[in-house]
C-alpha cells in the first residue's frame, strides 16, 4: 500500500481491510476511531467498535523539515516494529501485543492499553506496583540475554545486528544523553538557581573523562538489544501487569544502558519526593519502597540472567565445551560473575549520565519539573546531579547494587549541606 | 558480467576488455597469464605483457561444499575489495593498488607485487627491513583511527558498519583463535612432546576467563574496521616498501586485535630463534631487532594514533566543544591516555591468544612449525605458550608496551626451567 498520512475516517477502513485484524471486531459497523497522539512525530489512533479496541500508531514525516527527512521517519517504524516483535517473542505479555506491521504505510496496530497508566506518573502519586520488579527483570534478563552472543549464535547476532542498525535514533542518545548536555548547546535547559552546580559539573575534568568513557560504550559494544529508552514514561502498569513500550531507539547496544534507564529514573523519582513529600513518614516509606524497587530490579535481574546463562549457554560465546576440564565449573561461574559485574558497572554508569541528562539537557522529567518553585525544584536536581555524577565517576569499584544505594543514601543524606 | 571461473585464457581477455586495466598494457597481444595461487579458496593469476604485471583474484565456490557454499564463497570477495579500497584511501602505498572490483565475477584486478617478498618468510632468515616499523604504525594508526567514532560521524560510522557485518569469516576466528584451542576440537594439532603444558593450558580456569574475555571483546567492540588478519605472512615486503594484504577478515572490532597480530606474531618468530639461530651473537642480535620492531610498532603506533586525534578529533565520540572549559585540555588529554592504554591492553590479550592458538590449533605459523625435531620445536613451542598466556591473564595491568617486552625478556630468560 502506498503511504498515506491517515485519518480518523481512513483509519477505521484501513483496519477493516486486513483481515487478521478486522476479525477482533464483532461489529464492523460500529467502528470508530480517534487521534489521541501528540502529533509532532506520530499519529496515534485508539481505533474501537463498542467491545473492543486497538491502537494504530503511524509515524510522519518531521513536520517542521518535511520532505528532507522523510526517509528518516519511514525507517523509525522499522525499528519499532521489529523490536516490539522481538519483546513480544522473549517476553511475552511484558509488551504490547503487535497485531500488525506495514511498512509501507510506516504503522504497526497494536494492543490498546486502556486498563494500564504511565508509570512515571504514578510514582509522582506514590502509587505502588507489587509485581514490577518481577516484571522488569524478566523483561530485562529475557531480552538482554536473548540477544547476546550468550545465547545465539555469531551467524544469528550478526543478521540481528544488520537489522538493528539505527543511525538517526542513535544519534538522539549521542548527542542528547552523552555530550551536550554537559557543554554549552543551545537547546539545553536548567533551572538557573543551579547554575553555579551545572557550572562546576560542565568543567569537572574526571566527570567529564567518565562520560567519555560511557559514550564511547554506547557506540561500540554491541552487546544486546537494547531499548533504548527505557525510562518510567516507557512503561504502562497496572496492579497486575506491566508492558515496556516505545521500543523505538532499539539497537545492538551495551545492556547496562536499559537497566540503567530503569535504576536511573526511579533515583529521579526518589529524589522527587525531598519536595513533593513534605511528610516525613510518607516520604520516607515511599523511598524505602524505590530503594526496594532499585535494589530488586537489579539483584533479579542479575539472578534470572545468570539462571538464562546456565540453563542456555548454546550461543557463540563459550559454550559448554569450553569449560569442560577439572575445575571448569568455577571458572565457568567466575566468569559468568565478571561479566554481570561488568553489567552492573555500566548499569552505573549509564544510569547516572540520564539522571545528570534530565536535569541539564534538552528532555526533563515530569517528576522533577513539575516542582513549580525553582528554589524547591533544586534540591531535586542537585541531588539527582550529585548522584549521577558519583554513578559514573566511581563505577569502577561497584561490586553489588548496595554500592549505588548506599550513593542514594549517602548523597540524600547531606541534602542541602 | 555473469560468473565464471576464469582460466589463463579467459582470464586475459577479460582484463583486455576492462579500458581501465587493459591501458596498462602497451602491448595487449602480448599478454599472457598464470595461475599462482593454491586452488583452495582463491585462483591467483599474474596477467603480464613484457613490461608490467597485475594480479587477477577471484574467488571460487568452495571445492568440497560446493554450492551450498556458494554466496559465502562470494562475499569473501566484497570485503576484500571493500577492505583494500579503503586501506588504498586510508594509507595509500602500503596495501597493494586496487585497480578493479568486479562483485558478480567475484574479483579484483590489483597491483602485482614482483619485487616484494613475504615478510614472514624473511624473519625466518633473519632479514631486516628498517622502514617496517614506521610503515606498519601508519598503516595500522591510519586504519583503526579513521575508522573509529572518533574521526568518523555516527551515521559515516554506521553505514561502514552495515557494509562490514562478515559473519563467515569472524565465525572463522571466533572458533580458530579464540575457542577451540583451548578445548578439545577435532582439528586441533600440537606437538605431543609439549602435552603436559597443552593439558594444563586447557585446564587453567583463569586462562580461560580472559580468553572469553577477550572473544567478547571481538565478537562486541566495535571499535574499528580490523584487517582481521594481519600477521606477518599477509605483509610483502622489502627494504623500501611495505603492504599489507589479503585482508578479507576486515570488520568492525577491537582495534588491538589488529596491533596484537602484529606484535604476537614478531613475538613468535623471536621463540623460533631459540631453535633456529644456534649462534648466540647472530641470535641475540637478531632478537633485539625484534623486540625494537615490538617496542617501535607499539610506540610509534599510539604516537601517531594520539596525533591524528588531537589533529582530528572531528567525530562523534567527543569534539572540541566537549573539552571547551578551564581544564578541559588536560582532560582531553587524559581521556586519550586511558583510550590509547585500553586500546595496549586489547592488544596484548589479542595477540596473547594469536600466539597461543598458532601452538595448539588448527593453523600453525612457518616460524615455528617449520622446525622439524619436536622436541627442539618444543622449546620454542613453550616459549609461545607461556607468554601468550601471561599476556593475556596479566593485561588489566599493563601501562606500556614495556610491559609486554618484559614478559618476553622474562619467559626466554627462564627458558627450559
């Protein structure tokens, strides 16, 4: 089909022409659709009869320089098309449900999530997710794992990796996540009653060698396929269920960066509550809860790729017949605890350049920017600044998740000090 | 063109019908050609009227597999005409002239090297070549840094990396160099006077940790566009010239793997000597030659590496405006240092297992294997051993290339202890 830009009426006759998806309604003639999408990038439809409903997602063309980056736009729905089908592969139901993928009309039809709720949101709420972690760290361990050299073979990653290259969205997290935001560029944004922090933090020559450092990872270790951008404003939750989404940004990355999206956002959060929790108890139960979230995510995560390890060591990178000899099985687990090391550094590592990101840089987070009152907002910031900053500079010597804590902890600690 | 095996015949009138290669010819009714390469993989014609030459390489379908082989046999080609014609725009007079590639005829027409000799060979004979070292770093700084993140845009990066994605022959050192040595593997081939040390190489735990360290780093960094390949048997030589050839392997990966071939297998040729040069003087001599070849090749290396980055740092991993602040320099300049210290230390664990391998696997080098009394080729075998391995397990602490030398200097000096 060529590509048309749809619309509300187009939509409802471009859904009941494919078959497959057609049959979810029971009555076609009750079809309906709206466009609830921001309308900058894409165009989002909850297309719905009176039971059921679905989303048509359809990128455009960047409206502010169409027709020059047309190309571009086309091949962003590639790229979450083929991600979203990989989740929905390794981890089932922790994705929405892909229905449909036409690359043509650049557009997937997927699940519509009505029951579930951004979860940044609701950790501005305080609202408590009882299965999260086990979720994310499924997700996290299924495709982490799944997608490195670990568990597949050198023939397998490679076709992946060719499907997988994504310059333009790359490019976004370069310069975005790990340069400008620690110089001078015109679309960085701070809170100015921390220009004297900023200031410091944009000249700290060891910081600033650490986030090189970091970079230099994200563009050359193709370890998994990553996310991306696996933030709290990537996930839709419910009580009982959780669905990673947007999965645009996909490519063959190092795995620390999505466990680090993860770690990293709820450390914003934590940090948020210094202002929006003004009761003491309140406040410190909901933060003893995201140091739970922090500490779980990480320690399942490490254990249910460790466990994926053991049970399918069949990939490329050293299976079983490499450590068939007296004395293989430690060295086998030694190495398997040097590698998650590694992770967890980078995970560290990672983490801390998007917490110092969402304060200096162009993409903040609601938890923190909805603070109205400047002098309130910095206490936020100069917390999570601090953090981020230690995240990087020290992961070096991290050997378990209690090293980042017990930053968290120590930084909170001397607030305002 | 549609494919056909070429033979001396055909292979003359297909290069008379190409303008550009046929002008080289003055006199094309003299022109004649031979087959000169082994038959295996590769036919190698040197196509001659009476005054020039020029080689003619095409690949052919694997003989034993023929078939089903067959689009593996021909993209073999593409990367080596891909790898030479940027080794011809990179470091131009020190790969062999590129004079056509013909994809469909799974070709090249390149350069005829008739007054070169394999540099491998001449080792053997204790030949000295005195432009070898400043030949090698400028090929070896202009090809891994101009192909870095460092030099290259993101989306320059990218697409080199979408056109070297060469699953087959990575597949090749993946298994030969960093997997099956160590292990029990059908084609393994050693010298059974050293099955002692052999039996506890496979067995030593730690060893095995950093060589799968090191396989991950070459199956995930994708640091720079390697040859791939580059021992001393893929570099013609004489006494004003050097090229490096043969480089089908070429992919994006560690850069040190590519310094590592060069100082591993110098490091070699210095254990035959042993066996080879009974003459102290003319062997002492000879060594110290090689371990200045060892110390020049590194040194000059990251000098001229160093160079090209603070004269080129037009990349995406870190432009200027990154180290714009007070201290920014010295910033700079330490970030180069822990590049450039990393960059030894992959070295070092790259050519620590090209050593070993070359010992215990499938493909022996000449240096070595051409010794014909096991046990005097042992002494020289247990040399490669041991400093491969402590190359590899001692890298993490590694400043210089000192540090390689020494361990050199080290194992010899105990040598049959």
């Amino acid at each position: 089909m060529i590509y048309k830009i749809l619309d509300n009426k187009s939509v409802v006759d471009y859904v009941l022409n494919i078959p497959s998806v057609s049959k979810m309604f029971s009555h076609k003639e009750a079809v309906t659709a709206r466009e609830v999408g921001d309308g900058n990038l894409n165009l989002v439809f909850i297309v719905s009869d009176d039971k059921n409903s679905m989303i048509v997602k359809q990128a455009i063309p960047y409206l502010r320089i169409a027709g020059e980056s047309w190309p571009l736009a086309r091949d962003r729905m590639r790229f979450e098309s083929q991600a979203l089908a990989l989740h929905n592969k390794l981890a089932p139901g922790l994705a929405p449900a892909l229905y449909h993928t036409d690359l043509e009309m650049s557009l997937v039809v997927m699940e519509y999530l009505g029951k579930h709720v951004i979860m940044r949101k609701e950790l501005i709420k305080r609202k408590r997710f009882p299965l999260f972690v086990g979720h994310i760290s499924t997700f996290l361990a299924e495709t982490l794992f799944k997608t490195s050299d670990i568990y597949l073979t050198g023939a397998e990653k490679k076709k992946l990796q060719a499907e997988f290259i994504n310059p333009e969205l790359c490019k976004i997290t370069e310069d975005f996540v790990f340069t400008n935001p620690y110089k001078e560029s015109p679309e960085n944004k701070w809170n100015h009653v921390i220009d004297p922090e900023v200031k410091a933090l944009r000249s700290n020559g060891k910081l600033k060698v650490a986030i090189a450092e970091m970079k230099e990872g994200f563009m050359t270790h193709g370890q998994s396929i990553v996310h991306g951008d696996l933030h709290t404003g990537s996930i839709m939750i419910n009580e009982k269920e959780t669905r990673v989404f947007d999965p645009e940004f996909a490519f063959y990355g190092p795995a620390g960066f999505d466990v680090g999206a993860i770690l990293g956002n709820l450390t914003l959060n934590y940090c948020s509550h210094f202002v929006r929790t003004p009761d003491v108890t309140e406040r410190e139960s909901f933060q003893a809860y995201l140091i739970e979230l922090i500490r779980g995510t990480w320690n399942e995560f490490a254990r249910k790729f460790d466990e994926l390890w053991q049970k399918n060591n069949k990939g490329e990178l050293c299976p079983p017949s490499y450590w068939d000899f007296p004395g293989g099985e430690q060295a086998f687990a030694e190495y398997r605890r040097k590698y998650i090391k590694l992770l967890l550094q980078d995970t560290a590592g990672c983490g801390g350049c998007k917490m110092m990101r969402r304060i200096l840089g162009i993409a903040h987070v609601e938890d923190i920017e909805g603070i109205v009152d400047p002098q309130q907002r910095a206490i936020a910031e100069r917390l999570a600044l601090q953090i981020g900053a230690r995240w990087v500079t020290e992961r070096a010597s991290f050997n378990s998740v209690e090293d980042l804590i017990n930053i968290i902890v120590s930084v909170a600690g001397k607030k305002g000090k």
